[in-house]
C-alpha cells in the first residue's frame, strides 16, 4: 500500500449527495453542506465556481472541480455579474437539489452532478492540508469514459443505483487528485513525489502497509536494500524529515482516529499502532499531537473537533 492508497482509504462519497441539477442561466447552487471537499462535475455544458472573495473560476466540459470547504462556494452556468444578477439556491446533504423532471430538455444547459466529502478522520486530512481551495482537472484517460457511464447510472432505476454512483464519484475523485497532484504546479506533497524515488520509495510503501511492525531505522534501510546512513540522508533530503519521525506522525494521526471513532482502550490503540506499552505511546502522543490520548477522545465525545487541539501542525503533512 502507498500513502496516496493509506489516506484515501476511508474517503467516501455520502449519497451522491447534491444529485444531478440542470442549471439555465442565471440559475445558481449555493454548496452550504461543509463538507471537506466538494466534486463537482459537469456533465453537459460548463459552469462557473465563485468562492467567497474570489474571481469566479470556469469549469469546462470534460474537467472535474474539487472543491476544499467548509467554507460555502456557489456553481453556476454564467459566471456573476452585475447586469445579471443571480439568486443561488442553497443545496446540502439533507437537502439536495431537486434536480430537473422527467423529460426534462438539457440542450443548452448545465447538467451538474455533484457529491460531498466529510472527512473527519486525522488520516486523510494529511492529504486535504496539502490541496489548494479549488482544483480543476480535466479528465484523463482513465477517466473519460467514467462521464458516459456516470449519465446512464443517473437515468436509470436499478438496484444499488446509489451506491454505483457514490463509488463511482470515488474513483473519478482519485483519477483527478492524482492528476492534479502529478502537475508540475500542484505543489505536491514530499512523499508523493518521492514515491518513484528508489530508496525512498520502498520504505514510504513498507510503512503504510504496515505502520504497526517494529521498525526500526535498520529494518527500513533492508526495505530499501541501502545503509542505515544512506537511507537517513536520501530519506531527509526527499521527504523533509527522517523516516522515523515520519512513521511517529503517520501513527499518531491513526491513533488519532481509533480514539475519536473506537471505545478501545489507551493501551489497544497503542499496540494497534505499534507502541509496546500505554505509557511510551501516550509520551509520543502528546509529544506530536500537544494533547494527551485521554485529551483528544474527551473532545471528540463532546463533539469538539479534536483537531483543533492540536499543538502545532503535524510535520508529516508536508
């Protein structure tokens, strides 16, 4: 498994969840759902994306937006001006857009399909702290084809119709954050470009595979079949950080969620991430994270985001 693979794991689309809008201008959607991220895809025509306090953005046929929240965003088919004002309608999760009637001519309009993101977990935020407020990719290769068949799920009444198309939302998130991420202009994170890197490479698979085994800076140079002295410098030099800082950061952010979303015990989480003792795990913990284990779940069973906690920004993030 490699970190792209690790963080996106428990990245789901919830319900599709604004459905399928034709949008004629001067019609608008206002996204009040705060959802982490946002995919918007236009299936027919283009629109337009206005973040608060920022130029409107096209999106063309054939390219896909993600959107970072939770901050509100309106998609509309014309971008905004002042001799034709627009009057968005708000759309969430537990109030989608209705969408067009049965029949309904989009010829000439947008046809916007689009899904919302709530990522709670510590695991995958590594990745969205990383992602710009927007991103507009068009499709590639993998993904092109994903569109027509994405229409025909929508149109028809099958069973597990709503899951097809969740999971289909999924796969055509990952095909644009991974396009978007191999762009020179992406700015992307240390370890996904050092994922091709010969040394480095082997060992950021080995530890996502398995973050709870005893590694130690030894057993991670055999991975990448290299010194003990080569692997700290080629590792530091690519990543920003040693190898064993980088998996004390991965376990903590798991260790983070098992406490938020598990009634485990202290000493559970730590042997599940790799610590042999509730103690030296907590040390870390709090070392990392600025909380105590006992800290963080206590915000989590009140409903406080844990994340806001947090000391400092994990390293690991980068």
């Amino acid at each position: 498994m490699d970190p792209f693979d690790h963080l996106l794991r428990t990245v789901r689309a919830e319900g599709a969840a604004f459905g399928r809008s034709v949008l004629a201008p001067p019609r608008a959607l206002r996204f009040t759902d705060g959802a982490s991220l946002t995919l918007c895809v236009p299936m027919r025509g283009g629109g337009w994306v206005t973040r608060e306090g920022e130029a409107p953005r096209p999106v063309r046929p054939g390219e896909t937006a993600i959107v970072r929240g939770p901050e509100p965003f309106v998609f509309s088919a014309e971008p905004p001006s002042a001799s034709r004002p627009q009057t968005p309608r708000d759309v969430r999760f537990d109030r989608p857009d209705p969408g067009p009637p049965p029949g309904a001519d989009p010829d000439g309009r947008t046809v916007l399909l689009a899904g919302a993101y709530h990522v709670r977990d510590e695991v995958p935020r590594r990745l969205l702290r990383v992602l710009p407020p927007l991103v507009v990719v068009a499709d590639d290769q993998d993904c092109t084809s994903m569109r027509d068949y994405l229409e025909a799920q929508l149109a028809a009444c099958l069973p597990g119709r709503q899951i097809v198309l969740d999971r289909l939302l999924d796969w055509l998130l990952v095909c644009t954050l991974r396009e978007w991420f191999d762009r020179p202009e992406a700015g992307s994170p240390a370890w996904y470009r050092a994922l091709t890197d010969d040394v480095v490479g082997p060992v950021l698979h080995a530890v996502h595979e398995a973050p709870e085994r005893p590694w130690s800076l030894a057993s991670l140079a055999g991975q990448a079949g290299v010194s003990r002295t080569t692997l700290a410098k080629r590792f530091t030099e690519v990543v920003g950080e040693p190898p064993l800082s980088y998996l004390t950061d991965l376990r903590m952010a798991m260790a983070a969620d098992l406490l938020a979303g598990s009634s485990a015990t202290v000493a559970a989480v730590a042997h599940r991430v790799g610590y042999a003792d509730a103690f030296g795990f907590s040390a870390a913990f709090k070392r990392v994270r600025g909380v105590s284990p006992t800290a963080y779940r206590r915000a989590a069973a009140t409903g406080e985001d844990p994340g806001a906690l947090l000391g400092h920004e994990p390293a690991g993030v980068r």
